[in-house]
C-alpha cells in the first residue's frame, strides 16, 4: 500500500488536534492569542527531557523485556 494516503491522514488528524489545543487554550485563558511559553524554566525542563531520553539504553540492545524501576 502507498504511504501518501497514510500520510494525508494524520496531517489532517494533526491540524484538526492543533485546533482543538487552540480553542480550548484560549477558552481556558479568556484572552485572544496567548504567547508560547520559552521562559527558563520551560526550557530547562525540556533539556533535562531530551538529557533523559538520551541516557536510556536503545531497545534493540536489550533483551526485548520491559523495563523496571
């Protein structure tokens, strides 16, 4: 099967969440637009994020099993 139709299905899925994510953030705020937020502490939280995702060994290395604490 063609990936293209695939593909035009979750770009459409995605704009149709993204509106959604917008009418409900600006509902929530009650104010017209709502800038995006990239104080400090938003992006340290996301560095330590992708720092965290980066230690994590590679699946295909382990045995396949599942992780525990």
């Amino acid at each position: 099967m063609h990936p293209d139709p695939h593909l035009q299905l979750y770009v459409i899925r995605s704009a149709e969440l993204r509106r959604q994510a917008d009418d409900f953030r600006l509902a929530r705020t009650g104010v017209g637009t709502r800038a995006p937020r990239t104080g400090l502490r938003t992006r340290l939280g996301w560095t330590m994020v992708e720092l965290g995702l980066r230690l994590l060994p590679d699946s295909s290395a382990t045995s396949g099993a599942p992780r525990t604490a």
